[in-house]
C-alpha cells in the first residue's frame, strides 16, 4: 500500500489525510508498545473510507476539475497498458514531424484489434515538458489523422482517449494551421465507417479535445470534465478576474454529470474511491469493460450505419428555440 | 470658404486627409463623425464622407482598409437584387445553461437582439450571385462578437444540407471571436455539427467557398472556416485559432511576428487560396463559381415551400 504523503493530495482531501496520519500514529504507537489495536485501526480505515467517499461524493466542479488535471491521473499510455493484450505505437505525420502530445497505434483488446488515439500527458515533469503538457500541435491532428484513414480502410474499430487542456497555442501552431488540422478531423470522423469510441479519461480541453471526439459513443470519466473553454480563461474574459473560476466552472456545466444531462455523452464511467489515480486498474477494469460492451453493440451495425448514426447523434446536440411564425 | 462651397468641394475629392489642410476646424469634424457624416479611417485616420465609404463597399478609398460591415450590407453587397431569401429565419438562441457570469445570458441575448436587429450572429439563404444560384450565409460580428453558439451551428448545418440536397455551390463568409461561452460545451458541439453538414456537401461533388473576414478565430477557424475547398479572405484580416493574447501568454508580450495572423500572413503560409478586396469580392466569387459549373442540374432553383412558409420574424 502506498504511504499518504506521496500522494500528492488535493486541498479537499486534507479531512482524510488527518484521519489516515493519526492512523499510521496509532499503529506505530501499538506496534512500539506491543498492543494490539487492530480493532481500532479497523474502525478508524472504514472511518477514513466513508469520510473519502462522502467528499468525492460531492466535489465541486473546481474540485473535480482539479482531479481530472491530477498529476498522478492515468494518461492514455497508463490505459493502453493495462487494457491492451498487444499493442504498437505508430508516429509521425508523414510531413516531417511526429506530435508526441498525441499516441496513437494498433493494439488488441482481448481478441478485437483496433486502432487507438490519444492525448498524451507527461508522467513527469521532464516527461510533461515533452509531451507538451498534453497539447498538440498541428503535426499531432495530422497523425491522428492518418491513423484516423488507415483505421477505415482496414475496419478497425476506433478508440480515442481525451485528455488535454487544449491545442497548443503557438506561433508555428499557428504558421502551420491549427485551425486546418482540427476541422479536417472533426470532418473526416464523420466520414468514416468504422466504430468509434471516444472516452473522456482526464481533461477535455475544446476544440483540441473535439478533434479526436466524434464518436458513435462517447463516455466519461466520473471526474473528468469537458469544456468549450478553460474555467480560467472563461473567468479571465467574462469575469475580468481568472480568480473567478471556480465561478466559471460552475456556470460551463463541464462535469460528466452536465455533459449527461445535457445529452453530449453516452455513459459516465465510475471511478475508483478518491480519483482513477488511487486505483489505476480498477479504473482501467472499468473502461475496457464499458469499451468491448460498446464495441460489441456497435459491431451490429454496417459501416454506413455507423456513419449514419454519428451524424445524426451530433446533428441533434445544441439548444435554440424555433419560433412559430 | 462656406459650407456649402465646401461639399461641392468634397465631391471632387473622395476623402479628406485630417492632417492635411482641412477647411473645418477640430470641433466640427468631432460633431460630424458623431453625427455619423464623416468616418475616420482607423488605419490611416482620413476622413471620408459615410456615403461614399458606403459606396466603395466600406473600404477606405485612402488606404484600402476594410471597414467592418453588417451580414445584412454583405448581402446587399453580393447578391442580385431582389434574389435574397433569407432562410431558417425562425431560429432563436435560448440559454440552456442558464448562464450568468456579470448578467444573465438571457439578458445579454436581449440587448444585441435589440441593437442588431438579428435573432443571433448569422444570415442564412438562397440567392443569386451574378446571376448563378448560391447558399450564401454571412456572420455578423457585432452580434456577441459573432460567437458560434447553437443557433449558429444549427442554421449553417441546415443551409449547408439545403445546399446539398439542392445541388447548390455554398459561400460562407466567417467573422467570429470563436466559440459562445455561454452554451458550454453545446457552443463546442457546433464544430462538430457544422463539419458533418460539410463533410455530406462535400461528398455529393458539391463546391464550397470559404471566406475569412476580421476577425475569425477559434471555433469558427477550427471548423467550417477552414474546410472551404476554396478559401479567400478579405486583405487585412485577422484570422487564427489561438488568439494574440493567448499566445502573447506564452511567449511573452511583443513577441509575435510581424503582420502575424492577416490573411497576408496565411497566404505566405499557404494555409488560404487567395487575398480578394472587398471590391472584388462578388466578380471574383463568380469567376470561381462559374469554373464549376455545371454540375449535376444547374436549374436555377425554384423557391422551395419552406421558403415560402416562412414569414419574416420581426
Ligand atoms: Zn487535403
Ligand atoms: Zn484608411
């Protein structure tokens, strides 16, 4: 069991840590006098247990947005391990550069193979710095792609992960056409006959997330959130203040339980007690269960239909009244 | 030298350089532009007459500088006479979010409504284009700074299918800050829906012309902005996905190129097809249309029932 105090703990979760600080104090203490205490340990665990479920329970969009931007969250890398029984990363944009902020290769899930993409965040902080930060750059759309193509020419299935704070903004961002690379995407996806699942895993930074994002289904992370706009930025223009965004966060609606209600995904994948990052398995459990279930539904249906039901899925999302003359 | 004197003088030459001699003093040219007269160019501060800027399309006759203008001005400017009809007219943005940062969402919806005089930031139809049939629709800027919002995504998704159903070749002219905050992520949905409206037009063989006009950034650069078969911008305008500041974040302030992000700079990057003024706007677009035809049937096309049920919504 890992000790507390790597954990990089959030401010919320200061309750716990006390609790569990005190229970590592009286387990030393029985230890060193020869008592035992295990009864009291017991009840106090439960105790911490029930106190850690209450708060994540119960976050608040801020808080949330915190646990899905945690440093020790799994990235699409950490998933791809444990879910994939084979796997073989594919680079480049075959125009001279190779985006490492986004993964993306063949791999197995249990019998099925199927192409994977992802946003990819550091492990570390040198590993952060490059993979910048999980934000890509125009090479890193134009690889997705190609992989994208390659997929629908040999009926694979496709599995994107999401998790960046956004596209890169960058003068060679720019020189190289961000904006290009991101809507070739968003319409070469509704292009494709193949399945495709799109899954939420940390952060889904806008049109930078959006360019992997269109899915016959898209599923969440039970903290992860998903915003047109950083909570910060929107605060720095709306509110004048980036000091305001937790405000900022309420009012986008970008938790899992928003995007449900408001009918931008499919299913919120249930977390682990205290983030995917205190279970990474149980997490990844969870995700390639929900991802061969889906896969499995979607295997019924033909190419064309699959193209069909995604336009239809994201022709309907948006709110506008229509006024009768 | 009276006033009158000095009109008859002004006809002669188009504009009026304010350091130049000017025949009226200081005050007077203040009162005039507020009166709305005389506009001063914001790039090369000549005065020119609001009447023959309007009639060199809102370009400035001193320096070329392009004046923003009005989806309805486009239109006007663009379109034959009398072929305007306007469609999906009955669409009204609502605020599912209940969004309220300094004011309500609603409220501010209510105040540009009332100020533009437009259900939300763009004008979706049919017309003719020198005499060739066109789905044409023309963002507005000065409707929340011409943010894509649901309203937005849905009315060009339904022009755009229109256009593909009815074989027609589709123009759409961007000025945008971007995605609407306000809607959240259904504001970010509109990429999405606009570019799979795109995605089928482009499958039936049919053309559309994409053009860019200041400023055009974000969501708006991220999808249908960028994906014109043909891509034009008018001269000078600012068009990326990151805006300057964003960028200046980063980077640090005053650090960015030279002329980075005009359309002078996109064409150097290769990133558009071609710089056309305003002036020339319609002829060129005609040109380019007229190289595409005919595909499939090139009837002109008959006003459909939905248009004509539709009453114009005041
Ligand atoms: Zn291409
Ligand atoms: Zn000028």
């Amino acid at each position: 069991m890992t000790k507390s105090n790597d954990r990089l703990l959030l401010e919320f979760e200061q309750p716990v840590a006390a609790l569990e600080q005190r229970i590592q104090e009286i387990r030393a203490l029985a230890e060193e006098n020869d008592i035992d205490a295990s009864e009291q340990i017991r009840q106090l665990e439960a105790k911490a247990e029930e106190l850690r479920r209450e708060i994540f329970s119960q976050l608040t969009p801020v808080e949330r947005l915190q646990v899905a931007r945690h440093p020790r969250r799994p990235t699409t890398l950490d998933y791809v391990q444990t879910i994939c029984d084979d796997w073989f990363e594919l680079h480049g944009d075959r125009h001279g550069q190779d985006d490492p902020a986004i993964v993306g290769g063949l791999a197995k899930l249990g019998e099925q193979p199927v192409m994977i993409l992802g946003h990819q965040k550091g492990r570390d902080t040198k590993d952060n710095i490059h993979r910048n930060f999980g934000m890509p750059n125009p090479a890193g759309y134009r690889k997705a792609l190609r992989l994208m193509e390659h997929a629908h020419r040999f009926g694979l299935p496709l599995l994107t992960f999401i998790d960046t704070p956004g596209a890169y903004p960058g003068v060679k961002a720019e020189a190289e056409g961000q904006g290009e690379a991101i809507a070739t995407n968003l319409q070469t996806l509704f292009r494709l006959e193949i399945p495709i699942i799109c899954t939420v895993i940390g952060e889904g930074g806008s049109g930078g997330a959006l360019a992997i994002g269109i899915g016959n289904r898209i599923l969440m992370f039970e903290h992860a959130v998903y915003s047109v706009i950083s909570p910060e930025g929107c605060a720095a223009i709306l509110w004048k203040d980036a000091k305001k965004a937790p405000q900022a966060a309420a009012a986008l609606r970008i938790t899992a339980q928003d995007l449900l209600q408001l009918e931008v995904i499919d299913e919120i994948l249930p977390e682990p007690v205290g983030g995917a990052h205190r279970a990474p398995l149980e997490a990844a459990q969870t995700l390639k269960q929900a991802l061969l279930r889906h896969l499995k539904e979607l295997s019924a249906l033909s190419g064309r239909q699959l193209r069909e039901e995604r336009y239809q899925k994201f022709r309907r999302m948006g709110a506008f009244l229509e006024l009768s003359e | 030298m009276s006033l009158l004197d000095w009109f008859a003088e002004r006809r002669k030459q188009t504009s009026l350089n304010l350091t130049g001699s000017s025949p009226f003093d200081k005050e007077r040219q203040v009162r005039e532009i507020a009166d709305g007269l005389w506009q001063k160019c914001p790039a090369c501060d000549t005065l020119t007459y609001t009447k023959d800027l309007q009639q060199n399309w809102q370009v400035c006759p001193s320096c070329g500088h392009h004046h923003r203008i009005t989806a309805p001005e486009r239109l006007e400017q663009l379109l034959d006479p009398g072929s305007w009809q306007p469609l999906n007219e009955h669409l009204a943005p609502t605020d599912p979010l209940h969004f309220f940062d300094q004011k309500p969402y609603s409220e501010r919806l209510a105040t540009y409504q009332e100020r533009t005089q437009l259900k939300d930031a763009v004008l979706t139809g049919l017309g003719n284009l020198e005499g060739i049939p066109v789905a044409i629709g023309v963002m507005d800027f000065r409707f929340m700074g011409g943010s894509m919002g649901s309203v937005v995504g849905e009315k060009i998704a339904r022009l755009t299918e229109r256009a593909t159903c009815d074989h027609l070749p589709l123009i759409l002219f961007s000025a945008s800050g971007g995605a609407r905050m306000q809607e959240g992520i259904l504001s970010l949905m509109q990429m999405a829906k606009t570019s799979a409206a795109l995605q089928r037009h482009r499958d039936a063989g049919q053309l559309f012309i994409s053009v860019l006009t200041h400023p055009t950034y974000g969501g708006v650069t991220a999808s249908f902005a960028m994906l014109g078969d043909l891509i034009l911008a008018e001269p000078g305008a600012q068009v990326g996905f990151a805006g300057p500041n964003v960028i200046e974040q980063t980077i640090g302030k005053g650090k960015l190129p030279e002329g980075f992000q005009t359309a002078e700079y996109l064409l150097a990057q290769g990133l558009i097809d071609a710089i056309v003024p305003r002036t020339e706007l319609r002829k060129r677009l005609a040109q380019l249309l007229s190289m595409h035809r005919p595909r499939l049937h090139v009837s002109l096309p008959a006003i459909s029932s939905e248009a004509l049920t539709l009453q114009p919504m005041l």
